[in-house]
C-alpha cells in the first residue's frame, strides 16, 4: 500500500489566495484527519470525518476554512482567503474501522504552506 | 477536554543508554487509549507503541517500551540503548473511547542522541 497521500508537499502562495489541500487516505481506512502543526500550538486536530461524514470540525480556525470528502479515497481542505498565520505543516492521516481501540493513525508526509 | 503534558521539551542523551520520556494526562474516562509517536527531521509522523487503559501489562515494542501508571495518569515512554536515528520529536497522543480514532497530542519532547 501506498500509505496515506498528500499533495503538495510544498505551497508557497500570497496573502488572500486560496489554497487547496488534498489528501488520499489508505484504502479501507474509515477515518480521515486533519491536522496542523506548528511551533507554538504543535499538533491541532482541524477535522475529521468518518465514512465521508465531517464527525468534529471544533478545530476548524475559522470560516476561511473548509474540507470535504467527496469519496472513500478523497479529501480536500482549503482555506480562502489565507493569511500569513495559515502557515504551517498540514496532515493528513487515516485510520481503519475501530474494533478493539488500538487502532493507529497513518500519517501523510504533510503540506509545507508558507502564506507570505 | 483532554490535556496531554509532556514536561521535557528537549533532552540530550548518550548513545546507548537509555531515555525515559514523560507524559501525563487528564482524564476522568476509565477507558481510553495512549500513543507514542516519532517525528524524525524529515517530518513525518511514525508510531511507535499503544498502551490501552485497561491493559494488565505495560507495551513494549523492541527496543520501545511504556512505563504505564494509571492512578498517576502517567504513560512514560522508555528507548533502551538509544541510538543515533533516535533524534527526533516524540508525542504522545490520547484517545478518548467515545471520540471515534482521534487523538490529541501533547507538546512533544525533541531527543537528541550524542555520539
């Protein structure tokens, strides 16, 4: 398996442009994550989603934000318009059906955003 | 909600030896679950060991093991004979039975392995 993909894993953009994300998750994985990690709030959980279905966005900043998953193997975050405080690593990680509690995250290699 | 406490935010060890990492949490859940990751230099995120709360032993994987203390909500992690690939950021994460697979991170403690 692939593992779990992202795209791109640099973006480099301006102040006010929109910025998409996108991420593939392991097949049969059910569970879909956003993170973002930065220097002084470390790991956030933005959102997830569980069978395609948005389960927690408490972590989206702000309305700039929005994510989707259109399909099992498919997921887009995008922030309009960005502003230099968006600039962070962004993870994607999936996860498969939960059964016993143990199950670990796989984490993409991550988006390098720098919004100047 | 959760907090995750990682006190250390960076520690220096020989090559070697060992290294205890520190993670305590808050939580008045009974069951729930304690992860520990690795962040190499390179970014991405690898896991390394699973601790449940009702687990009669504490994990170990390899060279990685758990020092597991629920009355003292403690899930410290332990690398024996420390090596140079090592260096990196560790977090330990919990995850609440209740809140689907999602973990919330701790601050992370960076390693760094001396030669």
């Amino acid at each position: 398996d692939a593992g779990v993909i992202q795209s791109p894993r640099h973006e480099v953009t301006e102040m006010g442009q929109e910025v998409t994300l996108r991420c593939k998750p392991i097949s049969g994985h059910d569970y879909l994550f956003w993170y973002r990690q930065t220097m002084m709030r470390g790991l956030e959980l933005l959102i997830y989603f569980n069978n395609n279905v948005p389960i927690d966005d408490s972590g989206m900043p702000e309305d700039r934000f929005s994510a989707k998953m259109p399909n099992a193997s498919f997921s887009t975050l995008k922030i309009q318009p960005s502003e230099p405080r968006d600039s962070a690593v962004y993870f994607c990680a999936s996860s498969p059906p939960r059964t016993d509690g143990n199950e670990k995250l796989f984490f993409g290699s991550g988006t390098q955003l720098s919004v100047l | 909600a959760q907090k995750i406490t990682q006190t250390q935010p960076g520690m220096f060890v020989q090559e070697k030896e060992a290294v205890t990492l520190d993670c305590t949490y808050d939580t008045s859940d009974p069951s729930y679950g304690l992860f520990w990751y690795k962040q190499p230099s390179s970014g991405e995120m690898i896991f390394l060991i699973y601790q449940g709360s009702y687990d009669q032993q504490n994990a170990t994987e390899g060279r990685y093991s758990l020092n597991f203390q629920k009355a003292r909500k403690s899930a410290n992690l332990v690398i024996s004979a420390s090596q140079l690939g090592d260096s990196a950021m560790y977090f330990c994460a919990y995850r609440h039975p209740a809140a689907g697979n999602k973990l919330t991170f701790g601050g992370g403690t960076r390693v760094l392995v001396k030669p």
